[in-house]
C-alpha cells in the first residue's frame, strides 16, 4: 500500500478517526510514533502499516535509540467501522493525515 494525499479528519470524544477510504487495504494493526523532533512542531507523530513497522523496527540497530523510539510506539488498530483509536495524549479535535507513500505523518490543523 502506498499512503498518498492529505485528508483532514475530525477525531471524536473517543480519540477516533476514520482511516481514508482510498487508504483501505486488508491491513488491520498500525503503529503510531510520537515525533521527537523539536524541528517538526507541527508533527504529531507517525502511523506505520504493521508491513512497514517490522521494516523500520528491524533497521534501528542501536540499542538506546531502539529504546528510546519504542518508547514512544503504541498500537492502533483498526476497527469494524474502519476507525483508529489515537493514543491517550492526543487532545486534538482536528488533524490532517498526510500520506508519505510508507508511512502516513499525523500533523495538528
């Protein structure tokens, strides 16, 4: 699957977002990856296909920056209305998904 487009989505009183329908594949489990980067103010974190996970986890071979991004991993999964549930510490009522063909980068509107 390649993640393409931007799509502004609404999150409800339960964390939730509808995942774009043109995204849609059998893919069910995504992992999200707060950002770290003061140079990314706008960035809130990053949603990985569990494909895509496995690759970037497997690449990261220090043992202090494996700690220190799984740190900040949690796992989404979608649900039967083709929703995600966002982590706890995300308050935002309004984000934009952009899609950057592996990955799709969570920004605050």
């Amino acid at each position: 699957m390649q993640y393409i487009g931007s799509y502004k989505r609404n999150v409800d009183s339960k964390r939730r977002i509808v995942f774009p329908s043109v995204w849609k594949s059998d893919q069910k489990n995504f992992f999200w990856v707060e950002r770290h980067h003061e140079d990314e103010d706008d960035v809130l974190g990053r949603i990985y296909s569990e494909s895509e996970w496995f690759e970037v986890k497997e690449a990261i071979d220090d043992g202090k920056e494996r700690e220190e991004f799984f740190s900040r991993s949690y796992k989404l999964k979608l649900d039967k209305s083709n929703r995600l549930l966002l982590p706890k510490n995300c308050t935002l009522k309004v984000i934009d998904m952009v899609g950057c063909i592996d990955y799709i980068i969570i920004q605050a509107l």
